[in-house]
C-alpha cells in the first residue's frame, strides 16, 4: 500500500524519517486489517491501471494517517 501511495519507507527509514517503532506500529495496524481481501483487490486494480502513486488509500485502510503524515516530508526531498 505505501508504494502505492508514492512513498518509499525503506528510503525513508535510511534518511531518518521513520523509525522503526513507527514502521512496526503500521504493520501491525495493516496485518490487523478486517479486510485484506479488499486490500487486496484494490492493490491489484491500482496494478492494473497504472504505475502513478494514488492521492489516497482506500476509506478503510488502518494505515491512512501513517502514509499521510508521510508524504509531504517526500515531496520536499
């Protein structure tokens, strides 16, 4: 889902912009989830339609705050 969205939380933990805490607080959150057949489905639609990040993830995703929180520090990078 993050890539999804334009972010790179590998690069981002590399620059010290997330720490692991963080990270592991969103996986938890996203393994969590109640509908990963749903998270699923969108992610293979976004796949199908094209490579371009998203504005946002689907209403029901757990982890919308951690990636919006997450994307104005990318686009001053």
């Amino acid at each position: 889902m993050a890539t999804a969205q334009g972010l790179d939380l590998e690069e981002d933990m590399m620059r010290g912009r997330l720490g692991f805490a963080a990270l592991e607080d969103a996986v938890l959150r996203c393994t969590g989830c109640a509908r990963p057949d749903d998270c699923t489905r969108w992610l293979d639609g976004r796949d199908a339609k094209a490579a371009a990040p998203v504005g946002a993830p689907p209403l029901f995703c757990r982890n919308e705050a951690f990636f919006a929180a997450l994307k104005p520090e990318q686009s001053h990078g």
